[in-house]
C-alpha cells in the first residue's frame, strides 16, 4: 500500500495537468489563502477590540460555540440555500468560503482577545504613564505583547483550514481534496492515500512557516529568548505605579 | 419444539442447504422461514437495499397476491453478493434485478449493450436453479439530464444531438464518470461529443446544480425521481454507450412456472417513466413503498 502511494506520488502523470499536483495544491493554497485572509480580517480587529474594551466579551463564547458546527454539513446546507442564486464557479467557492471562514474565525478571535486580555497590567499602566493614548497603548503595547497568542491563533485556524478545506472536492471544486473524492469513487486507493499524504504535508509545511513568522515578528522581550532579559523582567517603574 | 428444530436444522445441512454456512449469514431467520414456505407454498420476493428494489420487490408480491398466489416480502436484504446467495439457499425465491449488471456479475467482460442480446446472454450466464422472466421496458440506468428549457432552446433529444454544443456547455456528473470507459472517454468515443468544462458532483448537489443552471448536462439514473419532479428531459441514448439495465425478475426455478404469467404481466407494463414517477412518491413525498406499490398496480388492472 505505501509502495503504491510512493508510486503514485512520483508518478510524472500525477505531477502534470489540470489534475496534476501543481495545480491542485495551488487550488487548495488559494482556497485556504481566500478563507484565510476573511477570517483574519473579521476575528483579527473583532477579537482585539475586545481584548482592549472590555466589551463583548459574550461575542468570544458565541464564536467558540461554532466550532461545533459540523463543516461538511453547514457547506451542503450553504450550497442547497446559496446555489440558487449564484452563477459559475462563485455558485460553488462561496459557499465553501463561508463554511471555512466559520471554522477559521474561533481560533483567531480566542487568539486575538486572549492575547490582548492578557497583557499585564504594568506595561498598559506604564504606557498610560509615559503619556501614550489608547490607541498608542494599544498599538504599541498590546498588539506586540499580543502577538504569540495571536499567531498561534492564525496558525491552529491555518492547520484547520486547510485540512477541511478537502471537502471544496465535494461540492465540485478542486484543491487536494479532489484525489480524496475522485480516489474513492473509483476505488484508487494509492491516489486517495497519496491526496491524504499531501494535504498533511501541506499543513504541517504552513505550520512551520507560521513558526518562522512568529520567531521573527514576535518580540524577543517575550519569547525570553532576548539578551535583555533582566531589564524586561524587572522594569523600573515608579513605586505605587504596578497593579500587582 | 426444539428437537424438531434441530431436526430440521440437520436435515437442511444434509441436504446441502447450509452449504454457504457462514455464521455471520444476516439471512439466518429467513433460512428458518424458509423451509416452511416451502411447505405452505408461500413465495418470498427478496430486495436489495435501496428504494427502487423495495419497490419492485412490494410490486412484484403485490401482484402474485392479487392473482392468488400466497406471497410475502423480505426487503432490504443488502447488496448483490447478499440476496443473490439468499436466492440460491432458498430464504426467497424472487428477487428483481437489473439485465445488464446482472450478466456483468457473473461474467465481469459482459460488453453486450442491445437491450435483446443483453437479456438472451444473461440466460445463458445464469447458474442452474435460477431464471429469468421477461424483461421490462423500464431501466435504472445511466442517463445524460438536461432541463426542459436546455432542451428546446438546443433543440436535444439524444445524446447525439449534444455533438454540436456540448463544447460551450459544462457536464456535471459523478467523479468516476471522468475516467470510466463508459463516462467521458465513452461519450468522445461512441458520440462525439466533448463536454467544454467537467464539474465533478453527485447525489442531490448534481440535481440542484442542474435545476440551478451551473451544469448544463447532468448524469443522473435514469429512474431519478428528479425527472419526474423538476421535469428534466433524457437525452436518448442511439448507440446505447450505456448499456442495457431493464427490470427483470429473478426467479428460483422452482417457482418459475407458478409465477411467471402474473409477473410476466407486471413487467409488460412497467416502463422507466412510470418507475421514475413511482419513486419520485416513495423518496420525495415519503409514502409507503407498498402502498405505492398497490396503486401503481390497480392502476395497471393487476391489482
């Protein structure tokens, strides 16, 4: 059997084509990418705003609740009620866009909040102190502080996402997703084995990149890796100034 | 009690009827029934496990009972590989089933396609103890859709008739179809005709995406209850790239001769579009297969 995956993936048939693996990881990039960049742009300000306000925060245990919506349901459901009245390929991608986009956005908003709640106190306070406003404080305290929960928010919805987003394959679009439907519906197992191969692969390479964004944008005042350690540990703030 | 259970228990093994002796046999009570319906001459009609075959199986008893016959059912039995050694143990007599698949069941490079020389081949491939009555019109086969306003604006009435515009036109249609000699390779093939975009789809997506207009042609079953609910045209297929699958009942040769007049009749009358209709009442509106069933054939004067 995994010499048949082998097989089929080194094959040269499978790497050229409209069907070909090129293609389809490129499909399956851009869908991830597409539903990806929604999320983010839906969970990333909701999620800080709330972090930073204080408000809302019922909005939170609202998205998580969605985790337990099951995809491949929600995307059938989707298509029955949308296709009517969509013409093309949109008839088919956006309601798949939407599925996915409801799987991304609980991740990233608990990323996004949490990371903003959980800033200490000290540093907002010592921000405040120096004279920042809050939109200064919240840029350039919370954020940055924010940002290791933050991107392992991006990165779990990414890994998500880009699993699921096989299930394009059923509503007929493409993606790695198709060797998995088309596979099975002709009995080729080494072709599902070899799209399954793939899609893992694909996840856990986006995984690691998000790693290497994160070591870079993330401070290394908060990752301790940083050679001033000692200092952020122990800022010199005015006696009276520290909430703890 | 039980002694004369066990009795016959060992009497049916000695006599050969056990032969298939899986433990794991779901038919193992209707082996028991069947070895008292032998003697109080009640015929039992086997289905498969999906709609249509219950259908045909209630139809079929429906039949037999009208005309005096004492019948009973035992629907859903499962999978071909299920009933047919159901058949050949006795637990049932009668199953209904389908020409073409049937001759490709027992012979796997069966390639007849006409209709006729399906059905004489499957005679021939049958095993002892089992026959076949005279086939219907109606077949559950493969079918190229295309909606009411598809078909008048292209003016399509076979799949012929595709070979001038199916290059603009986007075939929607179940992935195996891609690959399968009968599918698109078939359609270059036989007719000619080469879709311009392909949209991998099944089931109840495949239908809505027609009724929607995002595929122009769909393959769909020919007894697809959407034909008879969202008026789709079939596209007639001249050359039979698809084969021939008519409704024939299959019989233990035990019964032939006692059932064949009544089904012989039902099979007369039964064609694809009054299948179609039929099924469009058990799947769509949830009625009764038997129910059903017994409309169709007081409806038909065999009731």
């Amino acid at each position: 059997m995994i010499g048949a995956i082998w097989t089929w993936l080194t094959s040269t048939s499978s790497w050229s084509g409209d069907d070909g693996i090129p293609h389809r990881l490129l499909q399956h990039a851009g869908y991830s990418a597409l539903v990806l960049v929604v999320a983010a742009a839906i969970a990333v300000p909701l999620g800080v705003w709330i972090g930073h306000s204080g408000h809302g925060r019922s909005l939170v245990t609202v998205a998580n609740s969605l985790r337990a919506v099951p995809t491949l349901g929600l995307l059938f459901a989707l298509t029955l009620v949308l296709q009517p009245h969509l013409q093309g390929n949109t008839a088919f991608l956006l309601p798949c866009v939407i599925a996915l986009v409801l799987l991304a956005v609980p991740p990233i908003l608990s990323g996004a909040y949490a990371g903003v709640e959980a800033v200490d106190p000290a540093a907002r306070d010592a921000a405040k102190g120096v004279g920042m406003r809050p939109r200064e404080v919240l840029r350039h305290v919370e954020l940055p502080c924010a940002l290791p929960l933050l991107m392992s928010g991006l990165r779990s919805a990414a890994l998500q996402v880009i699993a699921t987003a096989t299930i394009a394959a059923y509503v007929g679009l493409g993606g790695l997703g198709r060797y998995l439907v088309d596979g099975i519906a002709t009995n080729d197992y080494p072709r599902t084995g070899g799209g399954a191969v793939l899609v893992a692969l694909f996840a856990l390479v986006a995984d690691i990149v998000g790693a290497l964004v994160q070591a870079r944008v993330v401070s290394p005042g908060l990752t301790g890796k940083g050679r001033r350690l000692a200092r952020v540990d122990h800022p010199t703030v005015p006696s009276g100034a520290t909430a703890s | 009690m039980k002694r004369t259970t066990v009795t016959i228990a060992v009497l049916a093994a000695a006599l050969g009827l056990a032969a298939c002796g899986s433990t794991s046999n779901p038919l193992g009570t209707g082996s028991a029934s069947s070895s008292s319906s032998a003697a109080g001459g009640v015929v039992t009609v086997g289905s498969a496990d999906f709609s249509e075959s219950i259908l045909l199986a209630d139809i079929y008893a429906g039949a037999l009972k009208a005309a005096g016959i004492n019948a009973t059912t035992h629907t859903g039995i499962g999978s071909r590989e299920v009933y047919l050694k159901a058949l050949t143990d006795g637990s049932v007599q009668i199953v209904p089933e389908y020409t073409g698949a049937l001759a490709l069941y027992y012979d796997k490079t069966f390639d007849k396609t006409d209709p006729a020389q399906v059905y004489d081949a499957l005679k021939s491939l049958l095993p002892t103890g089992l026959t076949v009555l005279n086939r219907s019109a109606a077949e559950d086969n493969d079918s190229m859709a295309v909606t009411k306003a598809t078909a008048e604006a292209k003016h399509l009435k076979t799949v012929e008739d595709l070979k001038t515009v199916a290059g603009s036109m986007t075939l929607g249609a179940p992935p195996e179809f891609q690959t399968r000699a009968q599918g698109i390779p078939g359609l270059a093939r036989v007719y000619g005709v080469t879709f311009g975009t392909f949209r991998p789809l099944k089931g109840q997506q495949l239908v809505q995406a027609l009724k929607n207009g995002q595929v122009d042609v769909a393959n769909i079953f020919s007894t697809d209850p959407s034909y008879a609910t969202d008026g789709f045209v079939a596209l007639t297929d001249t050359k039979k790239l698809f084969g021939s699958q008519n409704v024939v009942p299959l019989v233990s040769t035990s019964v032939a001769d006692k059932v064949a007049p009544v089904l012989n009749k039902v099979s007369a009358v039964l064609t694809t579009v009054k299948l179609a209709a039929m099924l469009k009442e058990t799947d769509v509106d949830k009625k009764d297969p038997s129910a059903v069933a017994e409309e169709f054939l007081k409806a038909n004067g065999l009731g």
